[in-house]
C-alpha cells in the first residue's frame, strides 16, 4: 500500500506533462507568427514588383508581365 501512496504522490508532481504543453503552445505560436511575417513581407514585394511593371510599362518600350515575373 505504501508504494502505491509513493506512485500517486509521484505522479501528482510531475510536470513533466505540462511543460510539454507549454512549449508546445510556444513552439505553435512562434510558427504562427513567422508564418505571418512571411506572408506579410510576401505581399509587400508582390505590390513593389507591380508597382514597378506599370512604370515599366509606361515608359516607351518597356515590358512587363508582373504575373510571369519577366520583363524587358
């Protein structure tokens, strides 16, 4: 009997358990948030690289296809 009061006494304070799920969560919420800044920094560039065909576009000569990425 006593080695079984021993074992609960043992299981009830290992936290083992709960720091797995606090890095757990941790770990998810730092992917969250690079994948985030990447798709952010993503948009931004697409908008640059547009932004930049239409001027290329307007100039005599120049052009650009900002869907294929190329241009001349």
């Amino acid at each position: 009997m006593t080695k079984l009061m021993t074992m609960g006494r043992q299981f009830r304070d290992d936290e083992n358990g709960a720091a797995m799920v606090e890095y757990s969560i941790l770990v998810g919420i730092i992917a969250g948030a690079a994948i985030l800044a990447i798709l952010a920094i993503g948009g931004w560039v697409t908008g640059r690289f547009t932004g930049l065909c239409t001027t290329l576009n307007g100039k005599a000569g120049g052009v650009c296809d900002s869907a294929a990425g190329t241009g001349s």
